[in-house]
C-alpha cells in the first residue's frame, strides 16, 4: 500500500510541473524608429550593457513558473538588442562610430497582481553624458495564475518599447549621440 502512494505521488510529480512563459521576441517600434531619425544626426554604436545585482535570464512567476526572455538572453542584453534594432531600423547603428552607447539596467521587475512592468535604466555615451529612465507599464492581468503569468510574459516587449521610446525622446538625448 505504502509502495502504491509512493508510485502514485512520483507519477504526480513527474506529470504536474511548472510551466514556462517565454516573453515574446523584440519588434521594432514605428514611433521609436521615426524619433531616432528625427534626432539622431551621426551613426552610434552600442556598447555592452550591465545591471545592477544578478544578472537574470528569467523571474519566478507567482511559483508558476518563470517568465523567461527570448534564446535565454539576459533581461539588460534583451534591452540591448532590442535598442540596436531600433538603431539599426532607423539607420543610425554603426559598430564603427566614434561614439558608443552602454547601458545599465538598474531595476527589473513585475507584478501579475496589479499587472505591471517596472523598468529603470541609464544609458551613458562614450561623450561622458548619461541620461536615466523609468518605465512603469501597465497591462491587464488575472486572478488564475496560469492567465496572469503569460499576459505578464506578453506585456515585457510593449513595455521595453516604451522604455526605449523614453530613452530616445528624453529631450537629453541628443546630448548622448554628440562628440566629446
């Protein structure tokens, strides 16, 4: 009898798990796009971007499962390549220029109750010149778990969209892309 629950709980195990919300790959922004040509007046390279504490490829979602970014990319070179497409759609991305953008990603993190992102970042030039950002981005969530961690895997790309739409419509942002 012990034997047969023993089997039974293993099986159980095995059968029920935590599931995986993997955040949908970065597009491009129109708006974005149209603000970098509109201010960007020279090519930029981007340079490698850090954070603060740990570095992570995921965040546990309500002891769901975890909310994982794209080819298990670390959440600030997410942000990074997400802002090299944008550069590189607007035309202004050269690995070559003379002025090269860094990143660190200060704060990251979710709430599946309320339904929001809540980013922080500082980009810095190679010109000496840093600006800091915040993005608090609100989506619409759900009481069942399962529903409220895939609409928060969903909501990272919007959200990291909008930061870069804060990164380069930040009225200091011209200052980042100009000489020393």
């Amino acid at each position: 009898m012990i034997k047969k629950i023993g089997i039974i709980t293993a099986l159980l195990i095995g059968v029920t798990g935590c599931s995986t919300y993997s955040v949908n790959r970065y597009a491009v922004s129109v708006d974005n796009i149209t603000s970098l040509k509109n201010v960007a007046g020279s090519n930029v390279n981007v340079g490698l971007f850090d954070t603060v504490g740990e570095s992570k490829t995921s965040i546990m979602c309500r002891g769901v499962g975890p909310i994982k970014t794209p080819d298990g990319q670390t959440f600030e070179n997410f942000i990074r390549k997400a802002l090299i497409d944008e550069l590189t759609m607007a035309g202004v991305h050269d690995s070559s220029a003379p002025i090269t953008l860094t990143g660190t990603l200060d704060s990251i993190d979710f709430s599946s109750a309320s339904g929001s992102w809540d980013i922080e970042m500082t980009i810095k030039s190679s010109n000496g010149n840093e600006i800091s950002v915040s993005e608090s981005y609100s989506f619409t969530s759900s009481f069942y778990g399962e529903t409220a961690c895939n609409q928060t895997a969903q909501a990272l790309m919007p959200a990291v969209q909008n930061l870069i739409g804060k990164i380069v419509k930040n009225q200091d942002f011209p200052s980042l892309l100009k000489g020393a």
